[in-house]
C-alpha cells in the first residue's frame, strides 16, 4: 500500500483556506483567504445535488478560528490509481491537525485527482432546477416505461455499461430486473457526456437500475427518474431545450397517469408493489427509501 500527501495551494497561492465540507456526500469547497472558491478534487459531479439540501456547514476549530492549511493523503492502489482521499485540517491559529474526512473513490483512471485537486469555481452557491422521481415497480414497469418514452415519443436510448452507448430497444435487459442505467432523450445531436451523472449536464431522462431496499415482506426495487430542467455552462445556468423539457414534462405526466403517489410528491409506485411494501409496516411508519441514489 502507497500513500502520497500534498498540501492544498489556490490558483492565487493562498494556502489558508476556509472549509465547507459534506462527509456523507464526500464533497469539499475550499475559499481562500483571497475569497477565491474551489471545489475539492470531484465534488463538482455531485455538487449541485448537495446544494438542493442547502449550504454545508462551514467548518471551525474547537479554538473557534475558520482558516485552515488543508492536506491531501492518497492512498494508492497498486497500479497508481487513488484508492481514497483523507482530508487533513491543520488550523492557523492553535495548530491543531485532524483528518475532517475521507473521499473514497471508485473509478479509474484518478490521475487529475492528484494533478489538480483544486477545481476554481466562480459562484459555488449557483442552484440548477432539477426533477427526481422515485418508484416501487416490478421489472414489467420498467420496461413498460422504456417502451412507452421509445414508441410513443421517439426517444433514443443510451445504455450505460462500462462506457455510454446508444442501443436499441430489444437489446435492453429487463429480467430479472433492468441491469443497466437507461438515458433517453428526443434532442437531436445529443452526445452524452463521459460524466457519472450524465443528466445533469445534458438533455437526458435517466431511469435508473433498481436499488434494492429491504422492508418486512421482502426486497423492494426502488428506481429513480432524473432529469435536469437547467445546466450549468461555466458560471451561467442555462435552460434545456424546449423540446426536451416537453418530452420530460410528458414522461412525468404519464407516470402521474399511470402509479400511484401514495408516498409523497414525486413518487410513482406499482400500487401493488406499494401495498405490498407498506402492509406489515407498523400504523403511520412511513416507506423508507433514500433521498439520493448512493
């Protein structure tokens, strides 16, 4: 096992930072003394949806002071690639060092992420308009959703395997459950971006796979659909195109048509699957299921 430890410099040299980070999320924002922001190695993918909960909390010293020296410890795999990421604090005022959190990553390749741990970012607090819709199906409703954006509204599918790619309808594997992410969209000249989550920075509608949730009848399959109303270019937000949000806004209105929202708003369960889920569940109890796919 490898390790290598850098010390955080802003594009301006400052090196005091203040620090905002989210240990669940793994993500970081650094503000330099010189008021300069910078995402920490790529929180940028999942920054948007941590701002959707609000600003993570700014972090302070038990002495009380804000600014600290910030260090990076790799831990390498053995071919080089970065295993995770602990974040060390060191405060400037009392001196006192603590790792604050660890960023484990799970992708290859990672070399940007000790070429340029810092990511400048000019308006950090910049909230896009995104939609999430959770769903207790069976694998027939999957497909049955698939089928319905495919052929009555002329998507193309994207498949993401180990890379992302365009794919037919009969190809997609629906049984035992979908096995892939699915990404349909009715823009033309749509080229999916090499992101994790590709709708947010493109005109996509993602239907994820199935997490499996375990409640007292059994194992649920929990889907998500995503789609962004509004991207981010640089520091401007810009509007998806009309066309798409029409298809969006209809896939949306098909769902609402079609399951139940028993749950909640943005919710779109297999009355089956709901009832099922929720009959030996205690009196008032409600569904469990995550706020954000992990």
């Amino acid at each position: 096992m490898e390790s290598q430890e850098i010390s955080c410099q802003c594009a301006c040299g400052a090196r005091d930072f203040g620090v905002r980070l989210d240990r669940d999320e793994q993500v970081g924002l650094l503000t330099c003394s010189a008021d300069h922001h910078s995402l920490l190695l790529d929180s940028r993918d999942y920054w948007a949806d941590v701002l959707q909960a609000g600003r993570p909390k700014q972090t302070r010293c038990p002495c009380g002071a804000a600014l600290f020296r910030v260090g990076l410890i790799y831990d390498l795999r053995e071919d080089g690639d970065v295993r995770s990421v602990d974040v060390l604090l060191t405060c400037c005022e009392c001196g006192r060092s603590q790792v604050e959190a660890s960023f484990e990553i799970d992708y290859n390749p990672t070399g940007e992420l000790i070429s340029k741990p810092l990511d400048p970012i000019e308006q950090p607090w910049l909230k896009v308009k995104q939609r999430q819709i959770t769903a207790y199906w069976q694998p027939a409703d999957a497909q049955r959703f698939a089928s319905y954006l495919v052929e009555r509204l002329s998507a193309r599918i994207y498949r993401n395997v180990s890379a992302m790619e365009e794919c037919q309808f009969d190809s997609v594997e629906f049984y035992p459950e979908l096995k892939h992410d699915l990404y349909f969209t009715n823009a033309s000249d749509v080229t999916p971006p090499r992101l994790r989550d590709p709708q947010k920075a493109a005109p996509l509608v993602r239907l994820s796979s199935p997490f499996h949730i375990a409640c007292p009848s059994g194992i649920a399959l929990l889907h998500y659909i995503e789609y962004s109303e509004e991207i981010l270019n640089g520091s401007n937000i810009t509007k998806q195109p009309q066309i798409f949000l029409s298809f969006a806004c209809q896939a949306r209105e098909w769902l609402k048509q079609n399951y139940i929202s028993a749950r909640g708003r943005d919710t779109a369960d297999h009355p089956q699957e709901y009832t099922r889920i929720v009959s030996l569940l205690p009196q008032n109890r409600a569904v469990p299921y995550p706020s954000h796919p992990q």
